[in-house]
C-alpha cells in the first residue's frame, strides 16, 4: 500500500513540530525525538496529540529510525487515539498506523504484538457501524478519509499476519461493512474501492470469509461488474470486484457460470487496453519540473485541482493493472491444491513423492490442460498475454526521471515498477500454463527471452524484485521451448549460433549475484540452455556444454544455500540425463566432481533444516536422486 499524504497542521494553533530533517539524526537526539512524542501523545490537549502525531509521521518516513519506534512501542500509545473523541486526531493516527503498516512485514507483526488491532477493531465498531459521510465538506473530507486510512491498515495487517485475519473473523467488521459499504451512492468510489480491496486481499484462503461474501453480496458483486463506465475509478472497483468473485470460489472459475467468466475475463482485458506508458507521458506533461536550485513553481487555484485529479486517476489505473495482472497470474498459477491440504509438518520422505502437476513430465497433467476451456479461449481472443507484456514496459527514462522527481508523483514512479515487476511474474506463470500457441509460438518465447534478458544483463537495475522476476520469466521461457514436442526436447536451432562469449555476461552476472533466488533462476536457465545445445552437438556447442559444466560444478561447491545447491545438481542431472552426453561427462570428469558435492550436499542439508516446503523437496530429490545418477552414469562412461 502507499503512503498518503502529510497533514498540514492548522497555522492558526500555536503548535511547533519537531524538526525532523533528511539528514541522518545522532541517537541522542533521535531518543529526544521520540521522548517528545511520547509526552505529547499523552496529553489532554487535542493540539499537542495532534502535533505528536505529525511529528510521528515525519519521524517514520526515514527507515532507519523504525527500529527505534518498534523498541519503545510507540504503536501502543498511538493505536488507542483511533478512538479519540478529537477527528482530526483519529485521523492524524490512522494515517500514520496505515503508512507504519506499508513499511514491511516485521513492522506488521510488530505492531500486532503491540496490540494495534484492539483499538482498529473497536474504531470500526464505534464509528463505521452506523456512520455515513456528512453533507459537511471538511468533516466528510475528514471522517472518509479516516475510514480509507482504517481500511488500508485492516489491509496491511491481514495481508501480512495471520492472526489479523484471525482477529477479522472473529470480530463484527464484516457484517458491519457487508453489504452497506458496497453502495456507491451512499458512500462514493473511494470507499466502495477501499473496502473491495480490502475484501480482495482478506478472502484469498479463507473459508470463513469466503462464505460470509458469498452469502452477503455475490448477487452485488455481479452488478457492480457490469457497471456501465470506463472511468479510471470504476475500472478500479470492477477489478476489484472481479478478484473478490474468483476468490470467493476458491480460485476455481470453472464453476462460475459462464456469463460471469465472460465478464470478469472482459473486464481485465479493459482494463489492461489502457497504455500505462501513453498516460504518464501525459503526465509528465502536466507535473512541475524544478529550476536549476531544485525548486518547484507549484501550481495554484484550479490547475492545482487539476494536476491532484490527473494523479489520482493515474494511480487509480496502475492499481487497477496491477490487482488484474494479479487475478491473471493466480489464475494461471500452478500450485498444487494438494498443497494447502499439508500442513507445515509434512515429513521430508512424504515431500520426496510428491508429483509436481506442473512438470510438464510424462504420465503428469500439463497445467495448461486444467484451465477450463472457455478461460483459454477468452484470454486468446482478447490477447490477454500480449496485455500483459505490455505492462512489462516501462514509460520513456525522461518521463521516469520527471515521475521521481516531483513529491506528487513519487508514489506513482514507484508504483510503474510494482507494476512492471508483477507483470513480469505473470508472464512467468502464463508462460507455464498456457499452450504455446496462446502465446505466439516459440519464435515469441524467443522474442521474450531475448527481450527479457537485455532487462536483465544489459541494463544496471538495483530493484531486486524485478530481477527475480525477469530471471523467472527467461528461465520460463526455456522450459517452454525446452518441452514444446510432447514433453520432450527436442532440436532446436534458435541456439545453434550460442558461442562462449554469448554466455560470458550470463556467467558473470551469476558469479556477481548476491540473491539466491536470482542465482537459482540463472544456473537453472543456462542448464537448460545447455540441454538445448545437446541435440546440435558439434565443437563449438561442446566447448559451451562444457563451459557451463564447469561453471555450474564451481558455483555449486562454493554455494552456501542448501537449496541453490540442489538447484545446480538437479540441472546438471537433467543435461547429463541424455545419453549423447557420455562423452562430454568423460571430458569434464563429472561422476567425480559430482561424487565430490555427495557429502557436500548432505552436509548442508542437516545444518540448513528449516526450509520451505518447496525447498525440502527440492533438496530431499537432489540428495535421493545424486548417487543413483552417478552410478548410472559411472556405468555409461566405462562402457565408451
């Protein structure tokens, strides 16, 4: 969630705010700072509350002084002004809860050990209960706002903590919210859209909640779908609709009917038609840009209405992208359902024989064949893949650099790349799940890897989250080609020309990576690209067969994750799989240097016990599976 926007004090109370600068604060004076706050937040006087709130919300804007808010609980003297008699300070602290709770996860379970929910569940009880905005401009300007505040901090909470969404069920919220806040009439978009993703985000895997929507406000979710407006708002409120609907059933749309397929399919293409690039080069037209001292000619009066009303609908569409990019990718998920029955304690031997339903092996079935038909066919027919890589694109580097520069638009700058990263994920999943001929053919898989790769390799990118997405996709992209012939490999001449220095700056930038998840996703990818090379077998492809052996065997003995580890000796597995390739595992002398990493791989995996389920099963296959490979290929080798 994004933070929202400082309250100004009022200029006609006498309050001074601590003066909190950018630069770094010394300790001493950082322990003054929060001193303060805390003796203000404690007084009886509405100003000097209101003042030790704002001066919270500066003091949390800079990521080093969290800690310091989290040791000396400052959450628990804050939390109970949601109930202050004052609005303006119910809303100062709303506000600054919901932009603590956008930091990071930890932060969320800090704030829920502070007991944050208490105070939030007894706001929505004593205010929202019976509450409708009032005819009053300025305390309905307030009083909306507070409850949006209260709602995105609900959000926050539950997205990150289990026990929030305990707390959610047990308490009234739901039926004090559904189906009254779903009225757009009497509540307006902003609030409609503030409870609908909050409803989206809370239902994903929770049977409780699925039930009290289902039974409350289906039949009102289905209106409010097909909603005749296009405006960036509604779009907002019709996706968020449309997620809440999937969710409802469980992330099984097949037992939709297909009218509300059709819609819900219709409703992401729209709002995926919209060129994200096109509207922020428009408005980068409208943003102040500084003089040459860094300042900012502001605009004032009816241009300034203007400019807050083109940011908001600006944000409004990149929100309405990302949640639909979201429904797309867990449509087009390939987790197991199996999975949600285990639960955490499932043993290592249980994990070891668990098929994998999005293997694309022999005797599995391919994800592509368990989406319902007529969602294959809709998202064809309205190029939704094609969609969705256009989200992967980012605006012109000016309009970015115009974006990051200007306070008003910095949420939107960062909200392009959320954007561009989560689009990356889908692809990932589309490309898994989807046949190749929804996806343009192996000529586009191509394209995307090529296209992905400069992304990757050829552009310095310090978002680490695009990163793994990227790398996700290219590895993606190579499994799709890798297995385009019923399961199998077969020849591919898209790489025939792949020399050793087409490789060097993948290898480099493996040897450079500091993030395991990146470092597994590019081992994993120039494996495969390896495998690919097999069946074209000639000098040139040997020696990079070869290289990337080599490369591959001397990350995984210095590897630290346990996992990276099994990842490196599972695609080393896989090329050296194919008979072709005795030869080439007698040059590299891989059954020693593999029976090398045997005690390696064992040893580490006592030592790094506490893993996902994902990688215990990963690294149990790899230890299960090593030695009886190297037997096998120890067998082939003797026998050359």
């Amino acid at each position: 969630m994004g933070k929202v926007r400082k309250r100004k004090p009022n200029k006609s109370q006498n309050i001074i705010v601590a003066n909190i600068s950018d630069e770094e604060i010394p300790e001493d004076s950082k322990e003054n700072v929060i001193q303060t706050i805390l003796d203000q937040l404690q007084m009886a006087n509405i100003e000097e509350k209101y003042c030790g709130l704002q001066t919270f919300a500066l003091f949390i804007e800079s990521p080093e002084n969290i800690e310091q808010v989290i040791d000396r609980e400052i959450v628990k003297v804050v939390a109970p002004l949601l109930l202050d008699t004052a609005g303006s300070v119910r809303n100062a602290a709303a506000g600054a809860l919901r932009n603590l709770s956008a930091i990071k996860i930890e932060v969320c379970d800090s704030m829920m050990e502070q007991d944050v929910m208490t105070p939030l569940v007894c706001w929505f009880h004593e205010h929202a209960e019976n509450w409708t905005p009032d005819t009053n401009v300025r305390t309905k300007t307030e009083d909306v706002d507070t409850f949006i505040q209260c709602i995105n901090l609900l959000l926050n909470l539950c997205e990150s903590s289990e026990l929030a969404v305990k707390y959610l069920g047990q308490s009234r919220i739901l039926n004090i919210l559904l189906p009254r806040y779903l009225d757009m009439a009497t509540f307006g978009c902003d609030i409609v859209s503030a409870v609908l993703q909050c409803l989206f985000v809370v239902v994903e895997d929770n049977p409780e909640v699925m039930t009290k929507i289902k039974s409350t406000c289906e039949k009102q979710l289905q209106e409010i779908m097909i909603i005749e407006n296009d405006d960036p708002a509604f779009l907002l409120i019709k996706t968020f609709a449309a997620g809440v609907i999937i969710n409802i059933c469980g992330g099984n749309m097949a037992i939709l009917p297909v009218n509300v397929i059709n819609q819900i399919v219709v409703i992401l293409a729209k709002t995926l038609s919209i060129d994200h690039r096109k509207v922020c080069n428009q408005l980068s037209s409208s943003v102040p840009i500084s003089d040459d001292s860094g300042k900012f000619d502001l605009p004032k009066g009816k241009e300034a209405q203007t400019l807050e009303s083109q940011l908001k609908s600006v944000l409004q569409i990149l929100d309405a992208q990302q949640s639909t990019i979201e429904i797309i990718a867990n449509i087009c998920s390939c987790d197991d359902s199996n999975d949600q029955m285990e639960g955490p304690e499932s043993s290592d031997s249980d994990e070891i024989g668990d098929d994998d339903d999005c293997s694309n092996g022999e005797g599995v079935v391919l994800t592509e064949d368990k989406l319902p038909l007529q969602i294959l066919e809709a998202f064809e027919s309205l190029n939704i893949f094609q969609k969705v890589w256009s989200c992967t694109q980012l605006p012109a580097e000016n309009v970015m650099l115009i974006l990051q520069q200007y306070d008003g638009s910095k949420l939107i700058h960062k909200k392009i790349y959320t954007l561009q990263s989560r689009a990356l994920l889908c692809i990932n999943n589309m490309i898994s799940s989807l046949p190749l001929e929804n996806l343009g053919g192996v000529n586009h898989i191509y394209k995307i890897w090529v296209d992905v790769g400069k992304l990757v390799f050829k552009q310095s990118s310090e978002n680490l989250f695009i990163l793994e997405s990227a790398t996700a996709v290219m590895r993606a992209a190579l499994d799709k080609i890798k297995f385009r012939e019923n399961g199998k490999a077969g020849e591919c001449n898209l790489f025939r020309d792949l020399s050793l220095s087409d490789i060097e700056m993948m290898i480099t930038g493996i040897r450079d990576c500091q993030v395991p998840e990146i470092r597994s996703n590019l081992i994993r990818m120039i494996g495969i690209l390896a495998l690919l090379l097999v069946n074209n077998l000639n000098e040139t492809s040997s020696n990079v067969i070869c290289a990337i052996t080599d490369f591959i065997l001397e990350q995984a003995h210095k590897e630290n994750e346990v996992w990276v580890l099994a990842e490196a000796i599972d695609t080393l597995v896989d090329l050296y799989s194919e008979d072709e390739t005795d030869a080439l595992a007698a040059k590299v002398k891989l059954v020693e240097k593999l029976a090398i990493l045997c005690p390696l791989l064992k040893n580490k995996a006592r030592q790094q016990r506490k893993l996902p389920k994902e990688y215990k099963v990963l690294v149990s296959t790899a230890i299960s599976n090593l030695p009886r490979f190297i037997k096998y290929k120890k067998g082939r080798i003797s026998s050359l």
